[in-house]
C-alpha cells in the first residue's frame, strides 16, 4: 500500500490548490483521454454511432457500453478486433429519448437534462479490477482535474439479503485506504449500486463519484436524495456476475470494469457552474439563437419564474440541434417509426419552441448546425463532412411541420375558445386529431396544454389510440367494413346527373430543388353516403363516404394503398375531418370519414394530403416496377406477375417461378434493382389507347381488366418513344394506374427481406427500402458476425463438459431464431441457417457424446454400490433427464434381469427426473406404469412403454421418493 501513501500526500500537497474552473470543454475531454492512453496503457476507441448496429433492444446508443457488449457476453469474434481489447477509453456519443432510458420530456424543465450527451468512459476486460480503477479515477478527478477532495462522496454496494448479496467490503476499504473519510463512503442497495445489463447477463455491484455544488458541510444525506446540489458524477461497474435465467447470480469465469462519466455533467463542475447549459458546450449555441430569435438574452430561469417559457425554450432548442446534428450525421433521419420517429419528434418540438416561443423565423433552427460543428466537429468530424446533409435535412422537415404547426396552434386556440365558454376540459378528439392528422406529437401536446395549465383527458386519449391501433389492425387483416357504395346509390348518383369525381391531380405532382410538391385541391361535396343512403348532411360523429367534384386522393387500387389526409370544411377551418379509407366505385371516389362537426352536400372542403405516406407509397411501388424487370432480366422471361401489394412500410410481390430461388439468385435480383436505383432513371408516365399500349414491345401486364385509355409507366425511355417503336433499349415498361417518383434514386436502397413458394410454382417477395434496407444489411451483417463467432469458437475447441455444451446449443439456438425473425438480406439468412444447422448438427453430436460418456461413468458407480439386484432404485447426481435415461439403459444392458429405477435432483427448476426400464415380459411391473405412480405422488407425469418409461415430479424429498418407487416395486413383482 505505498504507493497508495505517496499518491495521497502528492495530492494533499500543491494539487488541492489548483484552480480548475477555466478549463474549456474540449481540453476536460482531451484530459481523459490522455490520462488513460499516456498514463495507464489503454487503447482509445472511437465512438460508435449513435444508430445501434445488431441490438433491436434499442432505439439508439445510450451509454459507452453498447459497443463492447460482444466483450462482455462473450460473443466477440475472436478474429476481430475488438477480441484483443484489454484497456480502452473513448468519449461516446449518447442519446436517451424514447425507450427504455427516455429523458425527452425532461429536456428545457431543468438545467441538467439532455437527449444528447457525451459519456466518457474506460474499460477493463480481465485486466485490472477494483483496486485500480477506483484509484485512477480518484487520481484523475482529485491531481489531474483538482477537484478538491472535500466536495466529493463515494458510495458502494451495501448488500442485499433477499438476493443473498453481501455488502461489497472490498470497495470500501479501497477508498478508505485512499484517504476519503469513512462518513463519505456510502452504502446503498440494489437500485442505485448494483448495475444489470438486463434481465439476464453480467452484472456487478457499482460505486459512484458524487461532487457537492456547496462544500463547506456535511452532505452525506443529499447523496442519491436527487438534489441537484449534489451530483453523481462517476459511475464505476464492477462486471463480476452473470444473472441466470432463474434470476440466480454465478461467478464470472473473467471480471471486467465499465465506467462512465458524462462530460457535460463533468464540464459544468470544472467550470464552477449549477448549470450544464452555462458551459462552453452550450452557451455558444444559447448566443447563436438569441441573434436569431425574437426573444431577450438567456437568463437561465426554471419553472414559475421563467415567464412565457423562453429560458426553457433556449435550453430546449440547444439540446436538441446537438441531438439532431449527431443524429442525422450518423445516418438516423426523422420518419416514420423506431429511432425515426423519435427524432420527428425531437425536431418538431425544437421547431415549435423555435417559432412560437421565440419568435425566430423559418431556418433559423438549421442555421445553428455550423455552431454545433464548431463546438463538436474536432472530435466528431463526421458533423462537419455531413453539415450541408443535415441542414438541408432540418429545413425539409421543419418545412413539412409548419403548415401543420399553425393549422394545429388555431385548432388548439379555437378549442381553448370553445372551453371558455362551455367550461369543458381539453377533448381528448382534440388532441388526437393533433396527432393523427397534423403530425405533433403527443408530448408536443401535452407540453402545449400543460403551458396553459390545461390537461387532457388521458384515459379518453388511451381509448382513442387502443381503438385506432384495432381499426388499422382490422384494416390490415381485410375485416374492417368499409363504405361501398351498393348498385342502388351508384344507379341513384347517375340519375341525379352526380359527375364522376376527377382524381387526376393524383398524378399532378412535381419535382422542386430535389422535395416533391403535390397539388392543392379544393373541392366541393356532392353527395353524402351513410352506409345504406345517400342523405344530404351527416352529423357529428357519424361515420359516412363523402364523394367529391375532385380530389388529389389516390383511392387503393393496383395494389397500391390509398392515401391518407384530411379534409377542412370552409368556414370552419380549424376542425379536420380525418380521411379513414378511399375507395374508387363505378368511377366515384369515396372518402371514408367520422365526421367531427355538421357537414352537408354543397358544402367547400380543401384536402390535405398526408405527404410522407404518399412518397413512401411512390417509393415502393416505384421499386416494385424495378423489382418485377430485375426477376425477369435474372431468371428469363418466363416470370410473371402473379400479384403485388405496396404500403407505406413494405411491399409485396408475388410471381410464377419453378422453385424457390437461391441465394445467388437472389444477390443477383438485388444488385440489378440497386444499380437501376443508384443510376437514377427518369420515370416516364403516360395515358393512351389500350390498344396502342398493347403494341409495345416488353410490355408487362397482369391478368386483369384495364381501363381505355390506359397509364403506361417506363423507365428511361419515354413512352411516346416506345410507342414509336424506335427504342432497342431493354427497360422496365408496365401498364399501371398507381403513382411513382419521377426518378429513381429517391428509393436509396432495397433488400429483399423474404422469399418463398406460397405454392408450387408460385413465389413471394417481402422487401423494404430506404434507411429500412440499411438497417436490413446491417442487421445482417452483425448476425453473419456472431454466426462466424460461433462457429470459430467451436472449430477452436469443442465444449468439454455436458454444461457448456448445453449453453453452447443455447447460444446457438437463441442466434437461430434472431436470423429466422430478424429484417435482414433473405439471401444472408439463407447461408447463416445452413452455417447454423451444422453448428447445432456437431453440438448436439457432442452432448450424445458427453451424455453417453457420463451415464457410463455414472452406470460404473451405480454397479460397484448396488451390485446386479434385482430391484435397484438410486439417485444420480444430474440436471438432465437424457443423461439419467443414458444412465438407466446402460445399467439395463449390464444387468439384463434388473428392474431399474434412477431419479435426479434437479437443482435449477427444483424438480425430480425419473427414468426406469424394466426386462421383457417382466412380471407384474410395467415401465409405464411404474414411471407414472412414482411421478404423480411426486405432484408430476410420466410417459412410456411397458419396457422404458420416464417423467418428472414437480417437487419433494428424493430420499423419500426412492423408499416410495422401490416399495411399489416390491409390492407389484409380488402380486
């Protein structure tokens, strides 16, 4: 322990007299790195993305960890990299919003919390343990950065008696021969010092670095209290367990250290500030968005005292152009669901405070992106190569958002009216008509109502979700009812001279500085259908089909799904009529509606379509064209359309082929789909006489009734060229009546994600595109990774012992049913479901091997105790029920005339394993019957023939079991 003297008195000395509070952010970080790398040999690592690679468990990366979860779990590769890491460091870019570590709504209210942060952290993987860690980070924190030893307390691991866990002693008397006071050295239970990775897998008792603002006092009691006072700054993991299936804990056979520190927490300390947003992190972005805003300077107020929520608006714009900066680098855009949609989220709450709290004007959020650069991009450059991506990014988006964003705030304002007056709460309709048709989150509306002290009715709100998930999920299985109009409302249109609604805006969309623009539409409502009449108004609540004059909604046909929208009545401009379902019938297009107000024939309504369901639409059914050409250019032209469907998510294609296709095959048909992607073709449409258009050559239809005139959709080559006949190019040319991109490089990527016969001779396709496909190829490659590690590990040495043969099968297992459900490259899952095959094929053969093995062994000692009796009844040390079967043969075998009974004490599940053979024509004593009567007195079942039979019992005394069996046996050869 000298060198634990000398490092006291060196820090006792000059280093509790250095000033600490100008040190900028970026030398605090380069600190950390330098100390671990220079001083104590670790390797730094850079930051993984924040996008996850391989872990569907999470939204994004959320702490250092993440990355080196292959260490801990043992899955690494061991050709990789990563294989030889020992000692590490790295500063790791994090996200917590949405998920299981979600501090979204918390982000602005305070001065500490954030999406985006940065943890500093260093790792041990069987090198060093407590001793040393504990001592580098009281070196780092009290000589390097001077934080003076007085402001800081330590807590540790203060045992659990339910979970049999004995205080972690070890860790206190490291600190107490560092030198910290036995009254800073704190101990706590299970939740605040005892980390879990997740419901299984390692884990280990933790001690954490906490730093008091105040000083000068005794704040023992504040520690882990959640007083911003006093923080934790420091959490070092000691990885020494596993937890079990059972939830029991067993001894890792290599112990490890993980820990993490955030920086901005860390910053804030160094820097004398209460305030994470008073760092150098920061308040160069809260000056970048003062000059933009409309709003005084950033005064740091919370709660009450921050009046009109400017400061919260200040802190949550800053926090959240970090996060979408990093985001959006790393290859997470907002969309639609996962990690995407909480980005929208992120950036439609940031949009919103920029507007109507700060009164800052449109692009003023994604001119801040340079700032971010500046204060981050020297040690994550990928902000600054990606800049220009990510402000043209924010600015679509914000874009999109706006119109919905003042549609939304006079919709809440005219509610707030309506409230005044009838005294009601907020309709939860309301709020989810917010949601649904104009895109705000729901926490954007509940922050909004909660400024106006206001709440929603939740329970209501609930329902209201709960029913639509039900509607869609109906919707998807083909048993939700939709309004068709039945031959006598058709025939009473017709007479009422009604004209058939034009839908051609549908088509009427165009390509503006790369960002598609629809049309608007105004419309007029021509009748009005309840489900068995046409009625001349509806009213609120009721569900109907509204017909149009015209309508730039795509109504489902084709195999392309049907738009989604809204409509707004004129004169009442601030409630949206939801657009459920659009059906096309004898040459009127019905919108589905439950109409929230009055409305009647005659009536002006404008539609809004839901833009980004539209585009993934054109995405995917542009892909499919690409798609059906790419089959037929790989396998010949003998493949036909047999079907297809595309959604906003996926799409679908069903063809005729022999058998199914190989994995070659289907490399092939991917590679010819993305190269016409990647080339960026022009997408050519046209409408002409049906007989014309079956004159072109390559044409591609299906079995189906088309319409004269006809569209005819191709790709590079415009369609009055085809017609010509003057055109030798091969290209994809189909009649269709869907909507496309105008070019082909907006799809990005597809993988086929499924393929197989549905019957003989028919095949069907599932693929996904876009940053869907990229997560596809990414999940495949990460799976191809752990399959290769499997088997390197078991060409390097076979399992042996029974035990981790066993967990070996399980590893293997539990990887085969990720490869068979996961979204990955079907081609991929194909060759890693043979690689996993024959990895299962050589353990299983392996646990006969063993098991055979052990019950010999087990046969051997059986024989030398009981010699060849008659009736031998005897327990056997065993958890597996093949093993004790093994077992009773080979004892059979040795003593053909015996009659056998084994039963097993299973430690795991607490149960007894039984297994018996009896010789042939054994009188009075059958197997079956024998296995049966011992398992149900033992509360349990058995099963067999008369000759061998096996089961288990659900509890009870093995010693007693083994008098009862041998009893029964006696009685019944008597008999």
């Amino acid at each position: 322990m000298l060198w634990l003297l000398l490092r006291r008195l060196r820090r006792f000395s000059a280093g509790l007299e250095r000033s600490f509070s100008s040190l900028p952010a970026s030398q605090v970080r380069r600190t950390f790195l330098d100390f671990f790398r220079d001083k104590h040999r670790h390797l730094v690592v850079p930051s993984a993305s924040v996008r996850p690679v391989g872990d569907p468990s999470l939204l994004f990366v959320n702490a250092g960890m993440n990355q080196f979860k292959p260490v801990f779990l043992g899955t690494v590769d061991p050709r990789s990299p990563m294989a030889s890491y020992h000692r590490v460091v790295n500063s790791q870019k994090c996200v917590r919003a949405g998920g299981k570590h979600n501090d979204l709504d918390d982000v602005g209210r305070d001065v500490y919390h954030h999406t985006f942060f940065e943890m500093l952290g260093n790792w041990s993987f069987g090198d060093y343990f407590k001793e040393e860690a504990c001592w580098m980070a009281w070196s780092l924190l009290t000589e390097h950065y001077g934080i003076p030893a007085d402001r800081l307390y330590v807590s540790y691991f203060g045992g659990d008696a339910a979970s049999g866990l004995l205080a972690d002693e070890e860790t206190r008397h490291i600190w107490l021969d560092l030198g910290v006071p036995p009254a800073r050295i704190l101990p706590f239970g299970l939740k605040d010092n005892f980390w879990e990775m997740g419901d299984t897998g390692p884990c280990g008792p933790c001690t954490e670095i906490h730093y008091d603002h105040v000083g000068g006092r005794d704040a023992a009691g504040l520690v882990n209290a959640d007083n911003p006072e006093v923080v934790e700054i420091w959490n070092l993991v000691f990885i020494q367990y596993n937890r079990e299936m059972d939830h029991s804990l067993r001894l890792l056979p290599q112990f490890s250290v993980d820990t993490g520190m955030g920086l901005e927490r860390l910053v804030s300390v160094l820097q004398g500030k209460r305030s994470n947003y008073d760092t150098d992190l920061f308040t160069p972005l809260l000056d970048a968005i003062h000059q933009r805003s409309g709003a005084g300077p950033y005064s740091g107020r919370t709660g009450k005292a921050d009046e009109g929520h400017v400061d919260q608006a200040y802190r949550v714009i800053a926090d959240h152009i970090r996060t979408l900066s990093v985001c959006i680098a790393d290859g997470i855009h907002p969309g639609m669901s996962g990690a995407e949609l909480v980005l929208r989220r992120i950036l439609r709450r940031a949009v919103r405070f920029c507007i109507e709290v700060l009164k800052a004007p449109q692009g003023a959020l994604a001119s801040l992106v340079p700032t971010v650069v500046h204060i981050l991009g020297d040690v994550y450059p990928d902000l600054a190569r990606e800049a220009d991506r990510i402000i043209d990014v924010i600015n679509e988006n914000e874009a999109h958002f706006l119109s919905s964003l003042q549609h939304g705030s006079r919709l809440i304002q005219r509610t707030f009216r309506r409230m005044e007056i009838t005294g009601s709460p907020f309709p939860a309709s309301v709020a989810w008509s917010l949601h649904r048709d104009l895109g705000f989150p729901l926490d954007l509306v509940n922050l909004i109502l909660e400024e106006r002290g206001v709440q929603v009715d939740h329970q209501e709100l609930d329902r209201l979700i709960s029913k639509n998930q039900k509607m869609l999920s109906e919707r998807q299985a083909g048993v939700r009812p939709c309004l068709l109009l039945d031959v006598l409302s058709l025939a009473e249109l017709q007479r009422s001279g009604v004209p058939h609604t034009d839908d051609t805006l549908k088509y009427r969309y165009r390509l503006e500085n790369g960002r598609y623009v629809f049309p608007a539409c105004r419309a007029t409502v021509l009748a009005l259908y309840d489900g068995q009449v046409l009625v001349p108004e509806v009213s609120e609540a009721q569900r109907c089909g509204v017909i149009l004059d015209r309508t730039c909604f795509y109504s489902e046909q084709g195999g392309q799904s049907h738009d989604q929208g809204y409509l707004i009545r004129g004169g009442l401009e601030d409630v949206l009529y939801s657009v459920e379902a659009v059906i096309r019938a004898g040459g009127y297009v019905v919108h589905q509606v439950t109409v929230p107000d009055l409305l009647k024939t005659g009536d002006q309504v404008q539609l809004h379509l839901n833009e980004a369901h539209r585009l993934s639409c054109m995405v995917k059914h542009t892909a499919t064209h690409i798609l059906n050409f790419a089959l037929r250019k790989v396998l010949g032209p003998s493949v036909q359309q047999r079907g297809s469907h595309v959604s906003a998510d996926h799409l679908r294609f069903d063809f005729s082929v022999k058998g199914s296709l190989s994995s070659s095959q289907l490399q092939q048909v991917e590679t010819c789909v993305n190269e016409i992607i990647s080339a960026n073709l022009v997408v050519h449409s046209s409408e002409v006489p049906l007989q014309k258009a079956r004159t072109i050559q390559g044409l591609r239809t299906v079995d189906e009734i088309y319409p004269d005139p006809v569209r005819v959709v191709s790709f590079e080559v415009p369609v009055s060229e085809l017609l010509d006949g003057g055109s030798v190019r091969e290209t994809s040319v189909e009649l269709c009546c869907g909507t496309h991109l105008l070019q082909t490089s907006a799809i990005e990527d597809l993988v086929i994600i499924s393929e197989k016969q549905l019957v003989k001779g028919i095949s069907r396709i599932i693929a996904v595109t876009g940053q869907d496909a990229v997560q596809a190829r990414d999940m495949g490659q990460v799976l191809s990774q752990e399959v290769d590690s499997l088997s390197a590990r078991l060409s390097g040495s076979a399992p042996s012992s029974l035990g981790s043969a066993h967990q070996f099968s399980k590893e293997a297992s539990v990887l085969s049913d990720a490869v068979d459900n996961t979204p990955i490259p079907q081609w991929q899952r194909r060759e890693m479901q043979v690689q996993l095959r024959a990895i299962l094929r050589a353990v299983n053969t392996v646990i006969r091997k063993l098991e055979t093995q052990l019950a010999a062994e087990n046969a051997v000692v059986l024989l030398q105790k009981n010699g060849r009796k008659e009736l031998l009844v005897d327990s056997v040390e065993t958890d597996s029920l093949s093993v004790l079967m093994k077992t009773v043969n080979q004892l059979s075998a040795a003593t053909p005339l015996s009659q056998v009974m084994l039963l097993a004490h299973q430690e795991d599940s607490g149960k007894i394993l039984c297994a018996c053979q009896v010789p042939k024509d054994s009188p009075g004593l059958a197997a079956s019957d024998w296995a049966v009567a011992v398992c149900r007195h033992l509360g349990g079942s058995a099963g067999g023939s008369a000759l061998v039979a096996k089961g288990t019992g659900s509890s009870g005394d093995i010693t007693e079991a083994l008098r009862w069996a041998e009893d029964f046996g006696r009685q019944k050869k008597q008999l």
